[in-house]
C-alpha cells in the first residue's frame, strides 16, 4: 500500500463468515483501519457514522443488495472506491458493477487474494489521485476567484484614475468656459437692462430673441463641459468617432487659449467603433490640448499646428493627432504613457493624462502609440479601435 494512501477506512462487507475471515486475514497486515459486517444494514451504519475509503462488498446480500450499499457510499463520499463481490461471472454482473462507478468486481471463490490485494493497492492510489486534483481544483477555483476579484478592483481603480484625471483638468476647463460664458452673459444682461426703456413692440421682441439665442449659447457650454465630467461607467456604446472628435475640439477650443494655433479636422463620416462616448471624447481632449501646449511652447502665439485625421482600416479605425510643437525625444517615446511622466514643469501636469488615453485604449481593445513626425518639428500620436458596424 503507498505510503501516501496513510491509514485508509477498508471496509468489508460479505454474509459468507468464510469469505470474511479470508478478506480479514488478506488485509490485517496492511497499513489500513480495518471494518468487516455481515450485513448491509450494519454495513450503511458504519458508513453513516464512519466513512470509508473503500468499500468491499458482496453483490448479494440477505438484506441490502449490494449495489444500493455501493450507490449509498458514493452519495455520502463521491471519492470512495467501491470492489464488487460476485458469485457470477456474467458481462451483465460485470456492466452492472461499472455502471454504478464500481472500480473493479471479483469473482467468487476466490481463487487468488492477493490479486484482490493489488486491486485494493490500484483503487486507493486512484482515489489520492482523484483527491489530489480536487485540491489542485480548489486552489485553482480559490485563485481564480481572488484574481477576479483583483481585476474588479483594477477595473474600479482604473475607472477611479480616468474619472480623475478628467477631473483634474476641469479646474482649467472652468476657468475658459467662464471666459467663454461672460460674453454671452454680458450680452444678456445688456438686452434685459434695454427692454424696459424700450418703447417699440418689434424691438422688444427682437431683444427677447437675442436673450434666448445667448441663453442657448450658455446651456450649449454648459451641457458639453458637464457631459465631459460625469463619470463613465462601464456600459459600452456604439460611438462615432467624427462627433467625439468634433466634441472634444469644441471643449479644448472654448477653454484653452489657442490664438495662434490653426487646428484641422478631417474626419470623414460612419467611423464606429464600441466604447464609452465620454472616455472616447477624453482621449482626445487630452492629445488636442497637450498638442495646443506643445505647439504653443514651440512657436509662441503664432504658427502653430494641430492636424487631426482619422480614417478605416480592414478591421479598425484609427485617427491621429498631429503637431509641430517641440516633439517628443526619440529615447522617451516608450515612456510617455507611463504614469505620472511629464516633460511639463512642476505644477503645470499631472503625468497621468496621456497614461489616462493609454489605459482607455486598451480598456476598449484598441492600441495608441506616439512618433515624431519626419523630417519636421511635432508629434503624431495614433489612436486604433476596432471597428463597430
């Protein structure tokens, strides 16, 4: 018996005393804790109380058969190995025995013991077996459930982090969408403050159109600036990249100071892709303004150049940002989407921005990468999303 198998419950069941005392002596030497009964129903008591490890039994008992004592074993402990004792050596024995998950039959009289002995050895190494890839399968369940439950958390940090750096920059989106407000504000009131000296029907009435076209102005700022802020969720949609685009250069434009940058779009129609429309809109918000930075440190208030393209592949879109503002070094390039890395100076970034785009990318299957733009000044990063009909 291996020594793995430690001391196993053997218990024996057979009404022949004969047949008994023969399995009694076979096994009395080996290292196992050793039951035998003459009964079925002493035999389904010491299986209740008890357990086994295997179970030898005679087909046919005076009171229970003995494939009911077997299916009986198997209900209380699936792992026990169960030998079946016959009298008759017939194929349906044989198929009735393997039918209800018996691991081997014997043939009475038995003629040889210890052939019963190796049968024993086999049933119980199969059983560590059986044992040890249950345990291998619980480990496997346990981490597996404790790795799902570490990407819950990654998933919910990174949601946290893209929610936050969205955030972050609302400071200097405000400040522009209150410049970007007080005009139209101004203009209002300046109506209002006219209407009552107004004497005339047909102006009055103009003035009142003149309020709500500014009051349309106003919510239109306002709708784009708190759709930008809210927080993403996880649901996906099926977002047109031409609007996200346009969206977001529309915010960068009515927020950031960009006198002196000349900012194209050419972004044709039906670009679909499946992702979250506000995190798609962030990606380039964030790539447009770091362009508008870039081209400004480079160039001043005047000649600056922002290009956004977007197009479809076989299987994607993509679209790219590109500038001639002071470019990106050539040994930096695989670090600019590392958290918190920033060519800016202190107090002037986060350096989670362009790790923010990264990680809402690959979030959504796409890829992004970064280059300079040959033979000139700038940067062109790329952006590629499956495409979504």
């Amino acid at each position: 018996m291996p020594e793995s198998a430690g001391r196993k419950h053997l218990l024996i069941v057979d009404d022949e005393p004969v047949i008994l005392q023969i399995l009694k002596a076979v096994f009395e030497d080996e290292p196992v804790r050793l039951t035998c009964v003459g009964t079925g129903r002493e035999a389904t008591r010491v299986l209740e109380d008890q357990g086994c490890d295997l179970l030898i039994t005679d087909k046919n008992l005076p009171d229970i058969n003995g494939l009911e004592l077997l299916k009986k074993a198997k209900e209380l402990n699936p792992f026990t190995e169960v030998i079946v004792i016959t009298g008759y050596a017939s194929l349906e024995t044989a198929l009735s025995a393997m039918e209800h998950d018996a691991f081997d039959y014997v043939v009475k009289p038995l003629n040889n013991v210890f052939d019963i002995r190796k049968k024993v050895r086999r049933a119980l190494e199969k059983q560590d077996l059986a044992l040890d890839n249950q345990r291998l399968l619980n480990d496997l369940q346990a981490k597996n459930a404790s790795l799902e439950s570490a990407l819950t958390d990654l998933k919910t940090l990174q949601n946290d982090l893209i929610q936050s750096e969205k955030l972050a920059g609302i400071g200097t989106l405000a400040a522009g969408v209150a410049h970007e407000v007080s005009s139209p504000l101004f203009g209002i009131l300046g109506l209002a403050e006219a209407i009552p000296d107004e004497g005339e029907r047909g102006k009055v009435d103009e003035y009142a159109q003149e309020i709500v076209s500014y009051c349309a102005q106003i919510r239109s700022i306002v709708v784009d600036l708190s759709g930008y802020s809210r927080s993403s969720g996880d649901g996906s949609e099926t977002v047109d990249l031409g609007s996200a685009i346009r969206d977001a250069t529309r915010l960068v434009q009515r927020t950031i100071d960009i006198s002196g940058v000349e900012i194209r779009e050419e972004v044709p129609a039906g670009l679909n892709c499946r992702a979250i429309g506000t995190e798609v809109q962030q990606i380039f918000v964030n790539l447009t303004k770091n362009a508008i930075e870039s081209v400004r440190d480079q160039h001043g208030a005047t000649g600056g150049r922002v290009s956004i393209t977007a197009g479809r592949g076989i299987d994607h879109i993509w679209a790219t940002v590109e500038d001639n503002g002071v470019g990106i070094p050539n040994d930096k390039q695989n670090q600019v989407f590392d958290p918190f890395y920033t060519t800016k100076p202190p107090g002037k970034g986060t350096g989670l921005g362009l790790n923010v785009v990264y990680r809402i990318v690959t979030k959504h299957r796409g890829q992004v990468s970064v280059r300079n733009n040959e033979g000139e000044l700038g940067a062109v990063f790329r952006v590629q999303f499956p495409f979504a009909d």
